[in-house]
C-alpha cells in the first residue's frame, strides 16, 4: 500500500508526546499558503509595531493598505493577545471578499483564539495545521481508492462501499464527511482523531467488501495534504498494482 503511513505516524508519535492542548486548524488551505503564514509569524515575533488595536483595525480597513502590509498586521493581531484585535479579524474574516485575505484572516483568527485561551487559562496549547484541516482534536484526511483491475463498480459493489466504509469509519469514532463513487474508483473526505489508526479503518473495510468479489484494489493512498484533482487521479489509475 501506498500512502503517507510513515509521517502519520511520525506525526501521532510526536503529538502523544507533547505537554498541551491540542488545537487543530479546521481550515482547508494548502501547506504552501501556511508555510507562508508562518514565516510571517516569525518576522512579527522578532519586531515590534507598537501599534493600538484600534490603529490596527483603522489601517487594515483602509483601502491605501498594501496587501502585504494587510497580512503583516493581521499575523500581528493574531499574537497581540487583544480581545478587540480578535474580534476585529473575526469581524474582517466575514467581510473581506478577496479569497487570499479570507484565507489569511482564518489562519490568523485561529492564532488569535490559541494566543487569548493561553492568556486566560495559562494552559498550553499546540495549534496543528495540515493541508485539508480538521476538527477539535480530529484531522482531516483525504483516501482514494480504485476497483482491481479498473473493472467498473456494480451498483451492489456501489452500495457495499458505502456502507462497509461509512460503518468502519464511524466504529473509530470518526465522521465521514463525503464519498464520492465513480466508474473504477472512489474518494472519502473524512475526520478522524489525531492517534487512530487511519490505515486500519479503510483496510478493514476493504476487507469486508472483498469478501464479496474481490473487486477493490487493496493499493489505496492516505493524505492529509490535499484533495485530489482530475490530474492526480488520471495519474494513479495509470499506475501498476
């Protein structure tokens, strides 16, 4: 099988072994965009703006505000531990139209609520962010399966992935939040928590459906990073096994 087992499981290793809270991003944004994000988060820590948070609502409303000053204040806002600066890119977050901005004003209304929870409550906490996001202490995960042999999916074969995946899922106390089947292959978007073991929920259902006809290739993919798009898929269903 391939998939990203190793660095899941590297990833559940080393959250076990951290003294915190763990705050999970429930935001789907590429890793690109909050590699991004962070970086400027780095920058921020090491100056000083010495800014008021009503100078700083006043100068990201302002159309005069460069979109890279935009972001530079929002990352800012998003560590001043200020109530009103939370409240203030909560308030930008519905408002703002262009899509790079609504982005950068999710991530940083995350940072802002684990920045102010730490203020109140002293208690630690770890903000974790992947590609597809996720829930409380739930990731998100993106599988993609294919039918053995590219044969197409009968409608009781249709009927049995659906069920057999949905009741796997939910036995580890995760949430399925879409299934999507075509011709010879199907995808699942779903939730599960942080030290499940993923890769045993979709095998056991793959298990549980072959018994019915051998018809899922038990070669399957797991991501956190990404969706997949017609090319990824076009892609893997040219692969061998």
């Amino acid at each position: 099988m391939r998939n990203d087992d190793s660095i899941l499981k590297e990833l559940q290793n080393s959250l076990a072994s951290i003294d915190g809270s763990l705050c999970v991003l429930d935001t789907t944004l590429s890793v690109d965009k909050q590699m991004e994000y962070f970086r400027y988060m780095e920058k921020i820590r090491e100056s000083d703006l010495n800014l008021t948070a009503e100078e700083q609502v006043a100068i990201l409303q302002s159309d005069d505000t460069s979109l890279k000053e935009k972001k530079i204040l929002m990352a800012a806002m998003a560590i001043s531990g200020d109530v009103k600066a939370y409240r203030a890119l909560e308030n930008y977050g519905e408002e703002v139209q262009d899509k790079e901005l609504k982005e950068w004003a999710s991530l940083s209304l995350a940072q802002a609520k684990i920045t102010l929870e730490f203020e109140f409550s002293g208690e630690k906490k770890i903000f974790i962010s992947t590609g597809l996001g996720g829930k409380g202490t739930k990731l998100r995960y993106y599988a993609f399966f294919k039918s053995n042999r590219l044969k197409v999916f009968s409608d009781y074969q249709r009927d049995l992935i659906e069920k057999e995946f949905l009741y796997s899922i939910n036995k580890s106390q995760g949430i399925v939040e879409e299934i999507k089947i075509e011709d010879n292959y199907f995808n699942i978007l779903f939730l599960l928590d942080f030290q499940a073991d993923v890769k045993y929920s979709l095998a056991r259902a793959i298990e549980e459906c072959n018994q019915y006809g051998d018809f899922i290739n038990d070669h399957f993919i797991i991501t956190n990073v990404k969706v997949f798009d017609k090319e990824d898929i076009r892609r893997e269903l040219q692969r061998n096994g």
